[in-house]
C-alpha cells in the first residue's frame, strides 16, 4: 500500500512539471502591467466547479486596488450564490523580473506569482472553510489579459496532490480610481 502511494505521487509530482511556464506566454499581447490593470474599481464574475465540472457556487465580486509604487493593496468583497459574503484583502508587492509576492489573511504563507507578456501565474495555499472546517487547498491560478478592460481567471484547486476543482473567473476594469 505504501508503495501505491509514492508512485502515486511522484506521477502526480511529474504531471505538475509538464503544465505551461509563464514565459510560455512572453510573446502574447496585449501586454499585462498588473499595478495597471488592478488599479482602480473593477468588477469580477464567477463560479466554482468540482472535478466533474459541476457548478458549485457563482459569486461576484466588487474589487478596489491601490498602487503606490511597487506595492498594492487589493480588496476584493465577495458575495456569492448562497448569500455568503466574505472580504479578503490582498497586500502585493512588485519584485523584478515579473515576479510578485502577495499575503492575505487566509493565504498560508506567502503567494508567489510571475507576469510575462498577457498572462500572469499565481501559487498559493488558501485556508478555505469547508463544512465547518479548515481546509488548506493550493491554487495554480492563471489570469490572462483580452483587452484593456477584460482578464480572464482559471484557477485548479488541490490538496495532497489531487484536483478537486476549478475557479473561473471574467474580470472586468471599471475605471481608474
């Protein structure tokens, strides 16, 4: 039994190493300046899918960000389908070569992101309530810029290795604040 397990995950632990790079997407335009586009009001739309692709919870969320130089504090007021709501505050720094670092309340640690030309890669482990308890799920969280206005969200969420489902997201930018 133990030894189903380690092969287990080492083939989950390869699979992760063959996914798309963030500099996979250098070439692709338009080009993404986070501390741009996340400055200001905007607006998002989504839903949690389980690992069928099952629709979970929609929600919406109301977002204001404030840049001064390389860091950003992002909030981010969530309500969703069931009438929850839920306020994270996101506190971003800007390092170089279009990496980003990001803490939050209920972010485990530290979140570690990279941007390079339309896309922008985000890992994070999220303290996530889930009947009663506390879960503690990692993102792979891609953004992709469309246009001036529109970012699209696809985030898989795991724990121990194993997908339990997916965020999508559609943000939209308001205007400048």
């Amino acid at each position: 039994m133990k030894l189903i397990a380690v092969i287990l995950a080492a083939c989950t632990m390869l699979a992760s190493c063959a996914g798309p790079q963030v500099r996979d997407y250098a070439a692709e335009r338009p080009l993404l300046d986070l501390r741009s586009y996340l400055d200001g009001k905007l607006i998002a739309h989504g839903v949690f899918t389980d690992r069928s692709g099952k629709v979970i919870k929609r929600f919406v969320v109301d977002i204001q960000g404030v840049w001064q130089g390389d860091a950003g504090t992002l909030t981010e007021d969530f309500r969703y389908s069931d009438g929850s709501v839920q306020r994270r505050v996101w506190h971003l720094t800007r390092g170089e070569d279009g990496r980003y670092e990001g803490r939050a309340d209920d972010v485990v640690g530290t979140a570690a992101g990279q941007q390079a030309g339309n896309a922008f890669n985000w890992r994070y482990t999220l303290a996530l309530p889930v009947d009663g308890r506390v879960w503690e799920v990692q993102f792979d969280d891609w953004m992709f810029l469309v246009d001036e206005q529109t970012m699209l969200n696809r985030a898989a969420m795991s724990k121990f290795g194993l997908h339990l489902g997916d965020v999508t997201l559609s943000f939209t930018k308001l205007g400048a604040r």
